[in-house]
C-alpha cells in the first residue's frame, strides 16, 4: 500500500514540475525528460524490497478446498477415470468377457 501511494506521488510531482517547466521554456522535450526522470525515481523507490515495505506481513487464508492436485496428479487421475476405464473394457471385449 505504501510502495503504491509513493509511486503515484512521485510521478503526478514530477509529472506537475515537467509540465510547468515545459510551459514556461516552451519545451515539449523538456517536460518528456523530467517526467522520464520521475518515472526512473519512482522505479528505485519502489521496485527493489526495501526493508520498509516489509514492516508488516500479510497474513494468507488457507485455501478453504484444501491443497490442489499438481498437474500430474491430474493428468493421471483423468487418464484413470476415463482412458483407462475405456480401455478395460475394450480389452474386455476382445477377450470375451
């Protein structure tokens, strides 16, 4: 919450100087290039994990279904159910039964 409060700060701030800048020197490029330096600014304020954002841990639900199956627990469980049954009773076919 903090890292995204201060992102925003730090843009609209740089976004507001470069605009004014640019309009009082008549500069496109001048307001383009303080607003890239905000944006680098806010990049190292908030990207890295900095000790600060750290204060407090979230706390996660547990998932209320229970742990999930990975993928191949599922990709044998619906081989089971469906390709093996299916095959059991074709080969069951071919023997007679």
């Amino acid at each position: 919450h903090l890292a995204s409060r201060l992102y925003r700060i730090i843009i609209a701030s740089f976004g507001l100087i470069g605009f004014l800048l640019g309009w009082m020197f008549n500069s496109l490029s001048l307001s383009l290039i303080i607003l890239g330096v905000g944006v680098v600014v806010s990049v190292i304020a908030v990207v890295p994990d900095w000790p600060m954002y750290n204060r407090q841990d979230l706390k996660w639900q547990p998932d209320p279904k229970g742990p999930r199956p990975t993928m191949y627990q599922t990709v044998v469980s619906y081989y089971d159910k469906y390709i093996g049954t299916y095959l059991a009773k074709v080969r069951g076919k071919d023997k007679g039964e």
